[in-house]
C-alpha cells in the first residue's frame, strides 16, 4: 500500500477546527433515521458525510475567499452564515442557505438509497469479497461525477457522489482493514492504477466460529499475521456462503447463523467492538475526505462549490420563441437581461446563472448556459425573430429543456405570442416542474394588426396550468404593454424569495384571504392576475387601499394587462394583512418577499430492509393513505433561531382551510411532517412559526402543486450508459385503483432513441413489469445527463402516475495513470533564516510535467503559495513549470488535472523542521521524484 503524507490530507484540523466542530450540528441535520447506521448514536452515513463535506466546503471557501483577498470568517454555523462568508462579505444584500442545504441533502439522500435499491449488491456494499467490483463502482462513479461537473450537470454529480461516497464508507465497516491495524485508508480504492493486494481468495477460510454472535475479534489468527484483507458474507435470502468465510452479521443476515457464525460489520457501536468501530468511523471519514480532495482538485474550486450548492440563489432562465412575429418580445426580453446585469452587478441578487432557451417551428434550443453575464448580453443579442407562419409552435419542447437543465427551484420566464404545438408535452411537464420545484412564468403577447396570430382563450388555459402548478404567473398583455409588465422577473430574479401566500380561483366571487407578513421580510409584492378585478388591502392596522389608488399610503399599484402588482411600502408593518377580491372570473393571487427564512421539503416514503430508513418520492404521493415529508427549516441564524408551530397541506384553489399534519422533531432544524387526511384536489405546503431574532411570527408557502395518485411506478437506474451503447431499465406499475390497461409514455430530454411498452394491463394491488431501452448516440459526449420521464394512465385519464429518472452518459475510462512531475531545480540560497527578513528576497522553482501515455494534462493551476506559477504550452509532451515566490511563502503545492479527470499533486517546501530554507539545486532523479513528485490524491 502507497504511503499517505499527514500535510497532502489537510485533515490536521477536522476536528480541532471551532468552525468544523460548529458545522457538524449541520451535517447531522439529515435525517438520521434514514441512513444505515455506520455505528450508534450519532456515527451514521450521513454524519460521517456531512463532517467530510463540510470539512472540504470550508477549507475550498476559505482558498476561494484568501484568493479574492477576503477574510473568510463565518459569523456562525448556519448555511446563511457559510455561505454569505464563501460568496464574500463586499456583496450587499440577503444570502439564502437553502441551496447549499438543499445540495446536502440531495447527496445524503442518495447515500442511503443505495441501502434500498442495492440492498442485495455485494460491491455496493463491499460484501462478500467484492473488492475488486467493489473499487470498479468507486471509480467508475468518480469517472461520472468529474464528466457531469465538465457538462454543469451538478444535480448528477451530487447523486453519484451520495452513493460513491456509501460504497467507500462501507468498505471500513464491512472489510478487516481496521483488524488488521491500519490506521489511514487504502487510497488504492480511488487510484485505480494501484493494485489491490493480498486479497484472501475464496478457498482460505478467515474467521473463526463466534457463537454468541458478539465475539470482539473472530477473524483468524493468519489472516491477521498475513495481512489478507477479507469482507463479511451477507445473505439476504439465502444462508449460504463459501466454506470458513466470516458473515456480515446482524439479524438481517442469514449467513450470520452459518458455521463460522457471527460478523465482523462494524456497523453498530457494541460494547465488544467499540474501538473497531470507532476506527472504521475515522477511516471512514478520512477516505471520504480523500474522494472530496480529488474531486474538487479535478473540478476546480469554483465548480466544486457550485456542485454543492454555494452559488447566490437567483438563476435567470428565459426561453424565447424566436418565430417572426417576435421581434418585439425579443427586443423586451433582451432589454430585461441588461437591466438585470447592470442593476444587481456586486450585489447579492447578481445571478449565479443565466440560460437561454430559444424555440421556433420546428426547431427548438440549444440551451445555452452561462456564468458570465456579457456572454448572455452576446447570446440574447444573436437572437431574431424569422420563420414560423402557422400559429402553434414548440414552446414545450423549449421549456422542457429549461427545466432539465437549469437548477433546481429556478425561475423561469416564457415568452410567446402563440399556442402550443406540441402539447402532448404538457403532462411531461408538469412532472418536471414538481420534480425540480422551478417556478415558470409565462408572457404571452396578443397581435398587433400587422401579425397573422391570434391568442385564443383555449389554448392560453394551457400555460395559466402551468403557472399555477409551479407558482408562476400567467401574463396576457400586448406588445406595447410588454416592458411594464417585465417588472415581475425584475422582483423574482432576487436572491432569498420566499412566497407567503398564493391561492386562485377558477370560479370568481368575493373573497377575503389574510397573510401573515414578519419582521424579515423585505421588498413584499402582491400580484393578482386576472380581469375584471376589485380589491381592497388592508394592513394590521387597519388602513386600506383598493385598486384605484396608483400610490397609497400602503404601497404603489401598476396595473398591466392581466396583471395587477402591489409593491408595499419599506415601512410596512409585521402582523395580519388581509386583501378582499371580488371577481367574476378565474383569478391567482400571490405574495412574495425577500427573507432567509425559508424551508425545503420532499415527500418521502419508508423503506424497509437491514437498514430503514426514508426515500423521495420521484412522483405523486399515493392516496389513500397518510403522506409523509422531510422538511428542514432554515432560519436567519442557527436552526435553532426559528420556532415552528403548523405544517400542513391547503388546496390552492380550494377552502382556506389547512389540513395540519403531526410534526416530529428530527433536531437541527429538520422535521418529519405526517399528514392523515390528504386534502383533494392541487395542495401546497404551508408553514407557520416564530423567528426568535425579532419574536415576530411567520408564514411561508411552497410554490409547487402536489396530488394524490393512486398509481406506483418503480423503476431504479443502477449504471451509466456508454456513448453508442443502449441501457435496459426495467420497471413496474401499480394501481390501489381500478385495474385494466394503461397507456406507458415515456420521454427524454435529449432525444435519444427509447423503446418501451404502449401499455400495460393492471391487476388492483398487482405489479406489472416493462422493460425501457434508451440509446445514446455515438457522438454524445462525456458527462451528459439525461432526464427521463416514465408516466403511466388510466384508460379513462382519470388517474396517472410518473417518475422522473436521471441517468449519465460517461465514456469508458482506460486512462487511470495521474500525471508526473519532477523537479528539476530549487534556488532559495537567498532566503534568510530569520523570517522577518523575508520580505525582501525571492525564491524560484523548475519542474517538468507529464502525462506520459495518457490523455495529456488539460490544467495545472496553483493549490498553495503565494507566489506565481507559469508554464509552457499544455500540448508538449513534457509541460516546463516555473514557480515565483517571496521567501515569506516557504510552500508550494501546484496541481495538474489530465483530460478525463486524473489528478496529480506536486508539493514541495523550503523550510526545515530548524527553520532553515532548503537548497535543491538539480538533485539526483531518483530524490526529485521521492521528494517532489506527483502522488496522485491524498
């Protein structure tokens, strides 16, 4: 085994950092319960997870933050405090913690699943002996993560990562490599190029007979002195397993009751192997850490904190019919794009992202993704209004691939002035929008007299849907009416939006609706959309304005086509608002505002098995019975800032009535929700609590519609799929309601070639079984993710079902070596031995870089120093590096990343354990390369 370096970890202050140990309340905020236990308390998957996370998010925020030349100093713990110190205290404005809290999640989330969806897979779990399978997963997951990192495609990387990481974890617990006395983890599971050695093969017995089932030790005498590394068999279903073998144990393990009985899992803290768990749990940690190191080096410190989420919230995603009759909506769009970077530039509502998605008959896209805003003012430039002709154009098709590949909780913002022609999308999409939480908004323009279109009421019915089943806003207005209306992306593309009340009406009539309005809320607006429309506003006060007065004493009223925006005054007050509205026909009313107080949520389903726990829902949650979610609340300080008083479920278009569910306290801010009673019909969540910072009650609200189905749909991607290659998913439906046939659809957001069943016939209570073919093209490249829809109908429509899937296109990896460096030449003769002297004397470095065989280096880029790092041209075949320093930056580490993805570290230091500079002059090859040679990822 290759020998790990203590200063290539940078794990000298995991636990002795204050902000580390501060962070940890964060990391165990997950659900416990639903992640196998890697031991009692509070050693499980997802704390071990959390702590390597964290640990690696702040030491990337503290590089990014000294190499801006910031202080990085987090007021707190909370994910608001981390991340407002990563993005940098210059930066006016409030900072939202909920997608970097989101981002965990999503990553411990998948991290337990693969205790239910590989329950019975060896290498998942590096049962059995499965070493060898076992490292092919690791790698082949690392492959993945670092392509979907090149593609954006962060939401893929952080599921693969939450598995990736499972299997590394579990080989400490389910292995003898802690037995056996070692104390580091085996860095050959994540360097493919080191072989995994002295491996008991499948005839040696390796433990002994443990009848009690808790014997301290069981594994055989020689396994130990020969340093044979072996893993615990385990039987699910069976209890059979090779002759001598040691068993996972556990009750859950039918080989535990096999002669040699017992196990050797170290999964649970007993009283008779507490120091071996304890080990594993380090060990367990520290290779986590290992992984996180590799990957943020291949990725970058910028793109590895975007993957987790420490990003400013606010994402402008605009998809654009681009046929003839649009060059003013175009002109409009583009004109809202620049006052939305000249406005928010520096400040903490700058966008993280901006996406453009074009569409016209017939075609539609490319999505074009960004992070520089003069790159989007150059792309939204290039857009022209030509072709089309007939009215219904591809306006769905755009907009799937906007909520495919923007993230999660994005707002997106339509425009057009015609129908839709492919609205067999419309169910798609609709799942799309409760799967990503994106809010999509749509503007739709009439014609002017010159214009062929015509925008009928039937057809407009189809986007207000829409709208209302993200949350967004349904706009009809004129062309010349455009650019007043525009201002709701101005109010929504802002970091830390949070909604405090929306609800509609299909059938209109005279209605009072009361919000709750706190202390933290900022920048509070009310739209209405919908005519005729009356309405008065009242404050807790008891002062009222009603739609005739533009400017009130409670705020400003713009009314634009459809809509009708209140914009309140600064110097509003906290309490009880109410709006009465009186219409005759459909209408939504919304409020929103700026605040950190928020909560995220999943509807969640449990599972069971030998380690239980809770599992998203990737469709509706079925009806019938109680629904279940996992909610975390997250406040402007420390979860415990906030208080919680009513979760439940209210039906939008329904009575105001909220169908409250019972709440379990998982601590730190996360609580388990059962509601009984489902209400009928389209529900969003409601939240009600106190905010401890100003003692002023709250009330905030999911944007996305959620119902009942009584349809299941099942289906697990458990492997990549390779560029030119066809990937089998099997999966299964079932109904609780009326059986007979059912029509499968099933569609993807890149066109890829799929076959699958039409339909299915369904018995009550019965599953029936499809199998789905979907090949990648040849020429797809590396790192593309697919999104995948699977919907399932009832012959009468009355009742379906989907489930959203995820998989990766990932090139075979042949490429496992880390490029080499040596160096060649040291000159810090100059360097004073009295520090205080430094600053006036310099000292240089000379190294020469290779990747041998392999793809080639594709990056080398300075990790610590403070000096200045050049290099020749990255298409030689031997790579020059000369490195500049001030004899008061003694260490330097530099990193070259190849083209899939290898990482090599160079580290080399002037300083003495005396203190004195070291002078390396030409040394001999074979010190160069002992010394100051790349050894791939601590």
């Amino acid at each position: 085994m290759k020998g790990s370096r203590g200063e290539d970890l940078r794990f000298r202050d995991i636990m002795t950092s204050l902000l580390g140990v501060a962070l940890l309340a964060l990391a165990l905020s997950g659900p416990t319960v639903a992640f196998a236990p890697l031991g009692g308390g509070t050693s499980t998957h997802v704390s071990i997870t959390g702590t390597a996370l964290l640990q690696k998010v702040t030491e990337t925020c503290r590089a990014v933050a000294e190499a801006a030349g910031h202080e990085f100093n987090p007021t707190g713990s909370s994910p608001v405090e981390l991340v407002q110190a990563c993005l940098g205290p210059t930066a006016t404005g409030d900072v939202s913690g909920a997608k970097f809290h989101s981002a965990l999640q999503e990553i411990y989330v998948q991290n337990g699943l693969v205790d239910r969806d590989f329950v019975n897979s060896p290498p998942h779990h590096f049962d059995s002996e499965a070493f060898l399978e076992g490292r092919s997963l690791i790698m082949e997951g690392m492959s993945a993560i670092k392509a979907n990192i090149r593609e954006e495609n962060f939401k893929a990387a952080r599921e693969t990562l939450g598995r990736v990481l499972h299997t590394l974890q579990d080989f400490y617990s389910h292995s003898n490599w802690v037995e056996l006395g070692n104390t580091e983890p085996y860095i050959n599971l994540i360097q493919p190029d080191l072989p995994l050695e002295n491996l008991a093969d499948v005839n040696t017995a390796t433990c002994s007979d443990c009848s009690s089932g808790t014997c301290p030790n069981p594994i055989l005498p020689d396994i130990l002195k020969e340093k044979k590394l072996t893993s615990g068999y385990m039987g699910i279903f069976t209890s059979a397993k090779p002759s001598g073998k040691c068993s996972h144990g556990g009750a859950a393990d039918l080989t535990s009751n096999t002669v040699p009985r017992g196990g050797i899992s170290k999964d649970e803290r007993r009283s008779d192997n507490v120091a071996l768990h304890e080990a594993a749990v380090k060990t367990a940690t520290v290779a986590s850490l290992q992984l996180l190191e590799d990957i943020r080096s291949a990725a970058g410190d910028r793109d590895f904190l975007r993957m987790m989420g420490i990003a400013r919230s606010s994402v402008v995603c605009f998809v654009i019919d681009t046929t003839g009759s649009m060059s003013d909506d175009i002109e409009e769009a583009r004109s809202v794009v620049y006052e939305i970077i000249d406005s928010k530039k520096g400040t903490q509502d700058e966008p993280s992202e901006y996406i453009l998605v074009p569409f016209n008959d017939p075609g539609f896209g490319p999505m074009i993704r960004t992070t520089d805003p003069e790159k989007m003012k150059t792309e939204i430039a290039k857009l022209k209004a030509n072709g089309g002709g007939d009215e219904p154009e591809m306006c769905l098709s755009g907009l799937q691939l906007a909520l495919t590949g923007a993230p999660s909780s994005s707002n997106i913002y339509v425009f057009t002035d015609a129908t839709a022609k492919d609205i067999a999308l419309k169910d798609t999409i609709v799942a799309l929008i409760r799967s990503t939480k994106s809010t999509v908004s749509f503007f739709m323009t009439g014609p002017s007299g010159r214009h062929r279109r015509s925008v009928r009421a039937a057809s407009f019915t189809d986007y207000r849907d829409l709208a209302l089943a993200s949350g967004g806003q349904a706009i009809t207005v004129s062309k010349a009416q455009l650019p007043q209306a525009t201002d709701v992306i101005l109010d929504t593309s802002t970091s830390a939006l949070v909604t405090v009340l929306q609800r509609a009406r299909n059938v209109g009539n005279e209605e009072t609706f009361p919000f709750l309005l706190d202390e933290s809320l900022k920048n509070i607006t009310i739209y209405i959309t919908g005519t005729p429309i009356t309405f008065t506003l009242t404050n807790p006060a008891g002062v009222s304005q009603n739609q005739n007065e533009t400017n009130g004493k409670l705020g400003t009223i713009q009314a634009v086509g459809n809509l009708r925006r209140i914009r309140l005054n600064s110097d509003k007050q906290s309490g009880t608002w109410r709006i009465n509205i009186k219409s005759n026909q459909p209408y939504t009313l919304k409020v929103t505002g700026q605040s950190t107080i928020t909560f995220i949520y999943d509807f969640v389903e449990k599972f069971t098995g030998p380690h239980p726990g809770y599992a998203v829902l990737s469709g509706r949650p079925q009806s019938g019975q109680p629904a279940t979610l996992m909610l975390s609340v997250i406040g402007r300080k420390e979860p415990s800032s906030v208080s919680v008083k009513d979760i439940g479920l209210v039906v939008v278009s329904g009575p105001e009535a909220v169908t409250s569910g019972s709440i379990t306290d998982m601590g730190n801010g996360d609580i388990l929700v059962t509601v009984d009673t489902v209400p009928e019909g389209e529900f969003v969540v409601v939240l009600k609590g106190t905010d401890k910072v100003s003692n002023s009650e709250f009330q905030r609200q999911s944007t996305t519609q959620m119902s009942v189905s009584k349809v299941n749909i099942q289906a697990v991607v458990d492997s990549n799929v390779e560029p030119g290659q066809t990937l089998m998913l099997p999966f299964s439906v079932m109904t609780q309601g009326v059986g007979g046939t059912y029509t499968i659809d099933a569609r993807n957001d890149r066109k890829f070639s799929m076959t699958y069943p039409p339909r299915l016939e369904l018995t009550t209570g019965q599953y029936a079984n499809g199998t789905l073919s979907i090949t990648a093209p040849a020429d797809t490249k590396s790192g593309t993710d697919v999104t995948l829809t699977i919907e399932a109908k009832s012959s009468s429509g009355a009742d379906s079902n989907y489930n959203v899937l995820r998989l990766s296109v990932v090139t075979k990896i042949t490429d496992f070596y880390q490029p080499q460096c040596v160096v060649f030449g040291v000159l810090a003769e100059d360097c004073p031995k009295d520090l205080s002297q430094c600053g006036s004397f310099s000292w240089e470095l000379s190294a020469n870089l290779t990747d041998g065989n392999g793809t080639g280096i594709e990056s080398i880029s300075l990790r610590q120093g403070n000096g200045s790092l050049s290099h020749s041209s990255l298409q030689a075949s031997i790579i020059q590096a000369r490195y500049n320093a001030s004899c008061c930056s003694q260490i330097v580490e530099f990193i070259a990343v190849d083209k899939v993805g290898n990482v090599g570290k160079c580290y080399h230091s002037i300083v003495r354990s005396g203190g004195a500079p070291v002078l390396s002059l030409s040394l001999p090859l074979w010190l160069c390369l002992l010394a100051s040679m790349f050894v791939g990822n601590p």
